[in-house]
C-alpha cells in the first residue's frame, strides 16, 4: 500500500492525472514495474488529453517507442481511445460527447461519426507503415521539417464518411508515426507533428 501511495504522489505531482474518461482504465493489470513508467512519464510531457499514460503504455508493443504531443489543437473536444493491431499502436481521438465515450467505456471503439483524428506508431516492417509509400506517392505529398531536422511529409489526405483527415508522417528511431486530425488546417497539424517528434518517448 505504501509503494502505490508513494507512485500515486508521483503521477499527481508529475500533472498525469487528469482526463476523467481514462481513470477507469487505468486500473488495467501492468506486469512492468510502475518505477518504469514514472521516471519516463516525468519526462515526458505529453497534453492533458493523454494523461494519464497508462493505457497508452499498457497497449504499447515490447520494443517500440511512443511519442506524444504536448500540443494539439482544440484539445478539450476530444476523448481519447486506444488500440493496437497488426504492427500499430493507434490514439484515436473522438468527440468529447457523452455517446462517443460511452461507446469508449463500453469497448466499443470510436464510432465513425465520433472519429476526429488518430495518432499512431507502427513498425517500420508493418502493413500499414508499408502501404503508406503505396497509398500516397510522392505527388501527393509535401516534404515538412520537424524537431531536429527529421524530414516527413504532409498530405491532405483522402475523403472518407467522416471529412478528411490531413495528416503528417515520418520515420523517427526506427519506428513510423502518423498524427492526422479532421479538418485540421496544414499549420495546425505539422505543429502537432513538431510537438510529437521533440517529446521524450515511452518505451517497453
């Protein structure tokens, strides 16, 4: 009881207790030693949106490398879900409505009509990491710089039932990530990317 109070104190004082809708899940069971998840979690310094990181974390393949954005735009209209499959560790973002995050809570994932942006981290060997060259060439895409010089490349995406989702995606420490929001503006989402690639990882 003493070593959870003392972890409690920790999260508290770190600011990683917040979005309510995550409190529930963040009792899930965790075999890693929560010291881990600590020291990286003061480190990191991710929106409110994603805290606590627990969910993230627990979800996070052995071997990868997370990275979350300190900034992202309109923050408080979103509820966070989170998934894994087939190489790739997904955040969905969904409308903060009280049906979006019951679908969530009820593990139901987000519905389309709630969908409002993903953030993800795939292995560079994955399908969708392979894909990506195909789904969208070169001609489609532009080149943007991000934290320390990595290069990525910015497309407005394709139409879907749910708006467009213009998106930023580049190669960092071995592994592919992918920030995209609906209707996000070109500046608001590579600012988010920026964010995203200077922020210390979560590890397993």
């Amino acid at each position: 009881m003493k070593s959870t109070a003392i972890i409690v104190s920790a999260l508290v004082i770190s600011g990683l207790l917040g979005v309510s809708t995550w409190l529930d899940s963040a009792n899930a069971v965790e075999t890693t030693p929560d010291s881990v998840l600590v020291s990286q979690a003061r480190r990191a310094v991710p929106a409110p949106l994603f805290r606590p990181v627990q969910q993230i974390w627990n979800e996070l393949p052995s071997g990868y490398v997370m990275r979350l954005p300190s900034v992202v735009p309109d923050a408080s209209e979103y509820a966070p879900d989170v998934w894994s499959s087939e190489g790739t560790l997904t955040v969905s973002l969904a409308a903060n409505t009280s049906g979006c995050i019951q679908s969530i809570r009820n593990g139901e994932g987000v519905p389309g009509f709630c969908l409002a942006g993903n953030i993800r981290v795939s292995a560079l060997n994955s399908r969708r990491a392979q894909q990506f060259t195909e789904w969208y060439p070169p001609n489609t895409r532009q080149t943007v710089i991000l934290a320390n010089g990595i290069e990525g490349f910015y497309s407005q995406g394709a139409q879907s039932a749910s708006g467009y989702f213009p998106f930023v995606a580049w190669q960092q420490e071995g592994m592919f990530y992918e920030v995209m929001l609906r209707g996000g503006s070109r500046q608001d989402i590579i600012d988010t990317a920026v964010s995203m690639s200077s922020e210390p990882p979560l590890t397993r």
